[in-house]
C-alpha cells in the first residue's frame, strides 16, 4: 500500500482499477521497435507529419486571419521547420535503419538541432532553440495522441492516472467510465481541476512525480476530499473507503432533497444561488441543483473545445442552449478569459514571446487588443439577449479606461447591429469582474460605471498575494482565507453598496461551504458557484441567520493569520453543519 | 550540362537571417528544381532546409554567396536575391511567384 497526497479540487471518494496515461511531455514509452514493425513505425511517422503540418497551417491561417500577416509569418516559418527535407531524412532513417521510435528517433533528431543553435553563441538563435522544442511537441503530442485515444475505447469503469491532463481531454472524459482521476501535476484552480469539479468526479492533482510506481490494472483510492491517492490499498484502508463511499453517498441523497427548498436564512433573508459553467450542457445541471440563473458563464471554452476560433453562429448558438435551460433567471457571460493555465492552442500561439502570461496580454485586454475578436462575441450576446435576462461581464479590468473602452466597443456592436436590422436587445446589463487589486482600490470609482460587481476570488488571491497558483512550490501560500482577501471583498461591499450596485462572489471561494457564513456575515447576498457545490451550501444559508454570520464575519475580522480564519470558519461549520465536514 | 549561378548579397535585417526570412528563402528555393546552396564564409547551408538556414547565423550585414546548379539556376539566384534586396519586407511576398520578369 502506498499512499500519495496531492491537491484535493473535486470531492466525493471512489475505488476501482488504474488506466494510466501516456505523460504527454517528454516521457517516451519506448526507444526501439522490432524489425518487422519499422514499415508500421515509419507509416505511423509519415501520418503524424501530415497531420502537425495540417496543424500548423490552421495556425497560420487564423492568425492571418485575426491577427495579421507578421503573425501568420511565424506559423509560416514553424511550418517550414516541420517540413524540412533534411529533418525528415533524418529521422526517417534512425526509424529505418536503427529501428528507433519515431517518438524517440523525432526527439533525438529534433533536440541535436535545438543543441547546435544554442551552441551558436547568439541570443536570437539560443531563443530559436524554443521553436524547435515546440515542435518536438507538436510531434509527440501526435505520435502519442494516438495512444490517448485508448481513453475513447472504455468498456469498464477505470480510474484515470496521468502526468498531466489537458482541460479539453478533461472535458472529453467518459462519465460512464471514468470514475476519477488524479495527476501528477496541476493546482487547486487550474481549469482541469475546475472541470473535475463540473463533471462530479473525485479528483486530486498536483501528486508530484508517481506515475513511475503504477504500472496500470492496480487497484486505487481517490480521496477527492482529502487529497490522497492509495495505490494498492490493503483491506483494511478498502473497506474503510467502501464504507466512507457509501456515507457521502447518502449525505449527497439528503442534499439533494433541498432542491426545491428556498435558499433563505432561518430569519428568512433570501440569497441568490447561481451556477458557474463552461458548457451550455451545464446549464442544465445547474437548474437541477436549484440554482437561480447563471452568474458566471465561462465562454473561453468555446475557443478551447475545437482548437480554432469560434464564429459569431458558434458563440450565437451556445448562447441561446444556455439561456434555455435558465428561462427566467439572469445569464451572466464573461467575455473571452484567456489566461496562462487556460490558453487554448490557436491564441496561445498567436503571442508567441510571452515572458509572464499571468500579467500579460489576456482577458479584457485581449479583446481590447483584437477588437474583430471581441465585436464578434459581443454581437453573439446582444443578440442571444433578445430571448433572456442577459448580462455581460468583462474579466480582469485593471482599470476605467479599459471599462470605458469595451463599452464603447459595445456601443459600437449596438450601432452595426441596429443599421444592419438584426434583432438584438440593447439595454443588457454591464458589469465587470473584481479580481485585480486595483479594481478593489477603485471600486467606488467602478461603482459608478457598471452596473454589477462580480468578485472573481480565484485571481484575486493571486493577484494579492502574488502567487501563482499553479506552483506547486507556493501553492500552499495561497490561501482564501487570508485576512487582507476579506478586507478587499470587505471594500468591494461597501462601495457597492453605496452606489447601489450588485455584488455576486464567484470562484472558489463561493464554493466552499466553509466560507459561505463569513461572505453572507460580510453582506454578500449572491453566490455564483460550481453546481454540485449548490445543495451543499443551501444547506448552509439554511441554517444560519444573518446575525451570527454578522458575528462568524465580524470575529474573522479580527484574526490575523489565514490559517487562523480558515479554522475558525471550518470549526463554525462544524457547529452549523457536522456532516458537511468530511 | 550543368549550369552554374552565383550572386553576392548583404543582410539588411536588424535580427540577421531569423526565422520568418529563412522560411521565405525555403518557399521560394523550393519552387525550384536545382540545387541551392547559401555560403557564409566557411560555412555552407541548403537553401531549401529551414534549420540548415538558421545554423548558418548570418547576421545584420553578413555578406552571403547565392549559388545555384542545374535547371533555372540563374532564375532561382535572381529570385533569392531579390528577397534580400526587398530586404524581405512583405511577408506576404514569399507565397507569391517571384520567377516572374526581371526589373
């Protein structure tokens, strides 16, 4: 029995059998192939050039296409790197003659040109040396791409180990089969972990390095409530798990009761429970759970799901699914959120020399910087308002020129949208995201423009706090509860309120039923959050009351230490709620 | 019969010969059958290999020698240098024919 612990980001626990997956970096399964398969090897090799060319020219063509030539001109060069006479030659005949993967052979071939660059003594070309290793990439994410397709053949239920797993292959998870899954990589908000939440499946990332242990078919434990991974559990551990399995069963059956009950304090103030999703289908399930209309509509989904940049149909589309599962309840869509754990392949490419993606050009800014992009979507949302009660919401604005900017882009979308007669609604709600310090020092200022607030805490803390949470070397710094975070959202309360502006807190934080007594007691009256988080923290509103979470808030104030607030907060849920704490 | 063309130009990029010039420099030696080789000093580069090109690490006023052999061999020289003398400013250029008439 070994037991590995990791980061928790999606509950509940399960046991089943290991299928373990290929690392996509540079773990290569294997350096030679036997003399009768080179033919098979050097075919498999052949196709997967085709298909990375086919790649690369898509790029190049929507970057011609969004952002200009000089852009395309990069894809342009990446293409001609991949077709390269003497690079193929090369490779071929390490597959040939040395019966060599072509996994293998491609790295090799690949990494000696990257070495003679750098070797070269100057800057521009060490740099080049990127370029070369980003197809070494491309490659092996083909040749090894094949063997992910195992994951589209499931006939069992399985537990999905991996080195990494990419938001989209995470959407692509089969939800008959895959009971859980749990990597070596990643964080507590990266998008695959925010997924894993979506999909209810127990989750645990950020393992470290393990894979080397599993050699697939193993028996394991995913504890998506404590962070941990048994491999090999003893019968003692499995039947303590069964057991745990079946209690969280029955929890999840009883909060499931609630769905039709209102979410309202036993003094009878009533809060407004909204979903956060990424795909329309989620919408679905977010009524389902009770939920009162979306507050939070990730749309950088539809850029990530096809690798290409969607039309204004595409976003059109998903739009009106989203506000037919909602009918009479708000729609809150963010605008294009792109940022550096979620860059889908077509834009993350199109900004090639990025030194720090999290402070870089993303969200509001890239739209502002790639106005065709972001007429296209705005225009998508006008119209789709025309059958609901749409909002649209733009991330990380840093500053009022950029609020003012986007608006009056909007503005512009309601001019061409009126000369052009198409049915649109004119008059949507306009708010912003609060998850840039500056925003918080400026909300009054905020106040006045927009008409809604939404307090998105996951960039908040690491803006604050600058950490990045993606790190597992300082992830355990960022944390929720830190006591200058609840001063910010503190601040964010009472400019809203003096302007009369609503404010919703969406992100983790709004999840967690730990913090739900502190926000309420802080004077936030709506929540946005994952869906199956919804039952769990209706239970919470329902047993509370606005005085004594005026009291639980007033008390945390006080403390100095995030570790402090946080267990106060889960100790007073304890006392709220004993069996939500597992 | 072998037929032989050479032509001696100067980089006038700031980067040197990086890589968007080299890939324009493949996709024109492409459309041509002979061989073409670039020479920096001692050093030697097929011009219809991307990473051959990019070893070659002509710099901002490096002198190159273009030389061509076989079919079209003075055509192929007179197209690469006209990317050079254009000092390959339209990216867009190296997509289009450029074995067209001469100037």
């Amino acid at each position: 029995m070994q037991i590995k612990r990791g980061i928790a980001v999606s509950p509940g626990v399960v046991t089943g059998e290991v299928v373990v997956l290929g690392t996509e970096d540079f773990r290569i399964p294997q350096r030679f192939v036997s003399i009768d398969a080179v033919e098979t090897e050097l075919g498999r090799f052949r196709s997967t050039l085709d298909a990375v060319w086919e790649e690369i020219e898509e790029n190049e063509r929507l970057a011609r296409e969004q952002l200009g030539d000089q852009f395309g001109a990069i894809f342009g060069a990446h293409l001609q790197m991949a077709r390269d006479p003497k690079l193929i030659a090369e490779i071929e005949s390490l597959i040939s003659e040395k019966s060599l993967s072509p996994e293998y052979a491609s790295s090799r071939v690949l990494r000696r040109f990257a070495r003679d660059l750098q070797n070269l003594g100057n800057q521009y070309h060490a740099e080049r040396a990127v370029d070369i290793f980003d197809l070494e990439k491309r490659i092996l994410r083909h040749l090894l791409g094949e063997r992910r397709e195992e994951l589209l053949h499931l006939r069992a239920p399985v537990i999905v180990l991996a080195h990494n797993l990419t938001p989209s292959e995470t959407a692509g998870l089969d939800r008959e089969f895959v009971m859980g899954f749990a990597t070596e990589v990643g964080g507590h908000t990266s998008h695959t972990a925010i997924l894993a939440g979506a999909l209810e499946i127990p989750a645990v990332v950020g393992l470290g390095h393990f894979l080397s242990d599993v050699s697939g078919g193993e028996m394991v434990i995913i504890d998506g409530n404590h962070g941990e991974v048994i491999l090999e559990p003893d019968d003692e551990t499995l039947a303590k798990y069964r057991d745990l399995e079946e209690r969280v069963h029955s929890v999840t059956e009883r909060l499931a009761s609630l769905k039709t009950l209102p979410a309202e304090t036993i003094d009878g103030e009533s809060i407004t429970l909204l979903g956060n999703i990424e795909f329309p289908e989620e919408a679905e399930v977010c009524r389902e759970r009770g939920a009162k209309g979306i507050g939070l509509y990730r749309t950088e989904f539809l850029y990530l799901e096809r690798n290409q940049i969607p039309s204004e149909e595409d976003h059109y589309e998903a739009y009106r699914k989203v506000i037919a599962a909602a009918p009479d309840h708000p729609v809150t869509i963010r605008t294009l959120d792109v940022g550096a754990d979620k860059v889908p392949e077509t834009i993350g490419e199109l900004a090639p020399d990025v030194v720090n993606p999290q402070l870089g050009l993303r969200s509001v800014r890239l739209s502002l910087h790639n106005i065709p992009l972001f007429k296209t979507q705005l225009r998508a949302i006008l119209r789709a308002a025309v059958d609901g009660d749409v909002r649209v919401m733009f991330p990380l604005v840093s500053n009022l020129m950029e609020l003012r900017q986007a608006r009056m882009i909007l503005g512009d979308v309601i001019d061409d949208l009126e000369e052009q007669q198409v049915p649109f609604r004119r008059d949507v709600q306009v708010g912003i995201m609060v998850e840039v310090p500056a925003a918080v020092m400026l909300a009054e200022e905020f106040a006045q423009e927009v008409d809604f607030f939404s307090i998105g805490t996951n960039d908040l803390i690491q803006y604050t706090l600058a950490v990045d949470r993606a790190d597992p070397s300082v992830a355990n710094l960022y944390r929720s509860g830190d006591p200058s975070i609840l001063r910010l959202i503190r601040n964010v309360v009472s400019a809203a309120a003096k302007h009369d502006v609503a404010v919703t807190v969406c992100g983790q934080m709004s999840s967690d039923p730990v913090f739900i007594s502190l926000l309420i007691g802080m004077g936030i009256r709506q929540f946005s959050s994952t869906p199956h988080a919804i039952p769990e923290i209706k239970e919470v509103i329902r047993n509370l009351t606005i005085e004594s979470a005026e009291q639980i808030a007033a008390h945390a104030l006080t403390l100095d230490l995030a570790r402090d607030v946080e267990n106060y907060l889960r100790g007073e849920l304890h006392r709220i709620c004993p069996d939500l704490v597992l | 019969m072998t037929y032989t063309a050479q032509k001696t130009v100067r980089v006038g990029l700031e980067q040197g010969l990086h890589m968007v010039p080299c890939s324009l420099i493949v996709r024109t030696a492409e459309r041509f059958s002979c061989e073409i080789q670039i020479q920096k000093e001692d050093r030697s580069a097929d011009a219809k290999t991307m990473l051959d090109l990019l070893t070659l690490s002509a710099e901002n006023g490096s002198v190159l020698v273009l030389e061509a052999r076989g079919a079209e061999a003075g055509e192929a020289v007179k197209a690469l240098a006209r990317l050079f003398e254009s000092n390959f400013d339209d990216p867009a250029s190296g997509s289009q024919p450029a074995t067209g008439s001469d100037r």
